[in-house]
C-alpha cells in the first residue's frame, strides 16, 4: 500500500531538531511538592512519565510527517478505443410539438420520441466520443464531447422543446456542431443533424454554404435526417448537405423509420481514437496527521488526569 510514497517538503524534517532543541533548553518547571513516603509512589510517577513522554514525541513526529505531506503518484490510462467522434444535433423548435410520430403511442410528441431512440443510440455507442447541440431559435452545446454514455443521457432527458427558441436556426446548429468537433483528432468525424423543419431565415445567422465549407474543412462527414412528412423539413437542403460533406440524408415518416436510420448509421466503419495516460497524486498526510492529533488529545487527557504527572 505504502510502496512508491515519498515527500513532497521533506527538508520540514528538520522540524524535528527544533522540538528536541527546545525540550533540552526549555523544560518545562512545575511546582514541587513534598510528600512522606515517596518511594511508594515513584514506580507510578516512573510509569505515567514514560508513557506521556512516548505519547507527546508520537504526537510531534506525526504532525511533522503530515506536514512533509506524503504523496504517491498513481498512473491512470484511458484505454485505446475503436469509434466516432460524434456530434449529435437535435431540434428542438416548437414544430416539435406535433404528436403521432410513434404509433404506439400517439399521444407522445415528438421531441419526447426522439429523446428516447437517441438516448437508446448513446447507450448501445459505448466506445464513441460523443457531444450534444441543441438548437431552434439559436443553438447551443448542451454537452462537449464525452466518453460517459450515462452524463449525456442525462443531459438529454433534461431538454424540453422550447430550450432554444421557438424558431429553427437550421444551418447555425450545423456550424455548432462543427464547431464541436474541431477539436478533435480523430480521422472521421461525424455530425448526426436531426431536424422536422425548413431553416428560419431571419433566425439562421450563419449561410447554408459558410456552414457546409466549416464542415467541409474539418473533415465531418454530416448525416442529415428529416423527421415528419416529407412536406415538413427541406429535403433539398438536407440532400445537398450530405453530398457536400460526404455523408447520407435519410428521412423518417415515425418513430419506428428513425430507430432504422440510427441502425443505420450504426454500422457506418469506426476510426482509431488515441489513448490517454494520466499520473495522479494520492495524498497519506491524513494517516500520520489523524494518528499525531490523536495522540495529543491522549496526552493531554493524562497529562490532567488525577494520579499522572
């Protein structure tokens, strides 16, 4: 347990002459008292002495071992992992609200019937490197990229439609997402971009061609998916979007449709992420510190304890 530990100050060592110096110049003087037949009492005096001088020596040495702070470096490594680093968009404007997406449940809307099949699609990417952009009026990232499966269904079950505006900032939600992944090092980069509407003009603050060139020089590979009747979202658009950056449009009539494209896009081919190694420092003062405090509190509780000196 204790193999690898050394001191972060181990020059407060020299504390120790300091105390040893100060018992040997400084005693401490206390009243004298006579009392007759002392003898009869010297081998407890003797006893009680040694005992509190071992536990008040305990108590210094511990503090100042604690003071040294004892440390051990503990190696940590992210193991290699075979996946995507993917940038999942999801709409969340007003038009969400439209129910009969799922026809077992036609009462659900559909952002409640996209947040289950996505959160499904996290779950089962257990190796992806993954982030959420959320977006309608304007877009935002509700979580960078991730390894835990588990924070980012959170992060999803907690959005509501409206979280963004009412609108559909279409193309600003892709240059979000680019955005997202541009700090990545992986070889193929995918943006999964989930929408039901056309782009809101007057909400779209960046241009369909500036946001396919962002993703264009980055290397992602975009994957639009239209949601509802064919009439409801620009297939043109999202078309043109998937040919430009090398991805694939799909569309999705139901919730059952859009389970399929996720499986779909499931068995696109998975890049080489890189592992990570980190050292960490773990901390043992507690031990020497718990062991010294307790150590005073005994002495000082003999030390005023009827019968020791």
């Amino acid at each position: 347990m204790f193999e690898g530990i050394y001191f972060e100050f181990p020059k407060l060592l020299f504390l120790i002459f300091f105390f040893i110096a100060c018992h040997t110049l400084c005693p401490m003087k206390l009243p004298a008292f006579y009392f007759p037949h002392a003898a009869k009492f010297s081998k407890e005096v003797l006893h009680s002495s040694k005992l509190l001088f071992f536990l008040k020596w305990l108590a210094i040495v511990m503090m100042i071992l604690a003071l040294m702070s004892p440390v051990k470096e503990e190696p940590y490594e992210l193991d290699p992992k075979e996946g995507y680093e993917i940038a999942l968009i999801v709409d969340a404007s007003q038009s969400m609200e439209a129910r009969g997406f799922d026809p077992l449940d036609p009462m659900r809307n559909r952002f409640d019937v996209v947040k289950t099949i996505v959160a499904d699609f996290i779950r089962k990417r257990k190796n992806d490197n993954m982030g959420l952009v959320v977006f309608g009026e304007f877009s935002f990232i509700a979580s960078p990229l991730t390894y835990d499966a588990d924070l980012l269904q959170k992060i999803l079950s907690q959005l509501y439609i409206g979280v963004a505006g009412r609108s559909t900032a279409l193309y600003e939600s892709l240059a979000q997402g680019v955005s997202l992944l541009q700090t990545s090092e992986s070889k193929t980069k995918i943006a999964i971009l989930l929408t039901d509407g056309y782009s809101t003009r007057e909400k779209d603050t960046i241009p369909l061609d500036v946001a396919i060139d962002m993703a264009k020089k980055e290397g992602v590979k975009v994957y639009p998916i239209g949601i509802g009747l064919p009439h409801e979202y620009n297939a043109r658009v999202l078309e043109q979007i998937a040919k430009e950056t090398g991805g694939a449009a799909f569309s999705a009539e139901n919730g059952k449709k859009l389970q399929e494209v996720y499986a779909q896009i499931d068995r696109l081919e998975r890049s080489e992420i890189k592992s990570e190694s980190f050292t960490y420092l773990k901390y043992y003062y507690t031990y020497p510190l718990f062991l010294g405090l307790l150590s005073l509190m005994l002495y000082v509780y003999l030390r005023n304890k009827k019968g020791y000196l």
